[in-house]
C-alpha cells in the first residue's frame, strides 16, 4: 500500500523519511508526533492509512478496532 501526497507530507514534517522509520516507531506513535505538530489532518483514517502502509495489506476488523479504540481515547 502507497501512502498519498498530504500523508508523505505529514511524515517529512515529524521527521519520518522511509517505510522502515514508520515501521520502527509504529503508527500510533507516528500518530501522536504528526497531532504534537497541531495538524488537523491527524483522524481515524490518517491513522489506518499509516497502519495500512505498515502492514502493505487491507487491515483486519482487529486491528482497526484497535486503532478506533486508541483514538477515542486520546479524544477523551
């Protein structure tokens, strides 16, 4: 899975320049780092597109169910 312009642009900003950094830091805490940046692009979807590229395949209900779950409580 390739990641889009506005992602790749949101990555260069926190200082993630390839796949393996992602892969390295993990996508919640990528996540976190690009939110820190007050960029309001960071939502539920900016987060699956990080793990869909991670993981180079569609995301199982698990794994979004994870992610949904760390979202909501960061927004709580």
């Amino acid at each position: 899975m390739e990641i889009g312009k506005v992602m790749a642009e949101q990555l260069w900003k926190v200082n993630i320049q390839s796949l393996e950094e992602l892969e390295q830091i993990g996508s919640m805490n990528v996540f976190l780092l690009v939110r820190e940046q007050g960029d309001k692009g960071t939502c539920l979807s900016f987060l699956y597109g990080l793990e869909g590229a991670i993981q180079s395949k569609e995301l199982s209900v698990e794994i979004k169910t994870e992610l949904r779950n760390f979202v909501n409580f960061l927004e709580n």
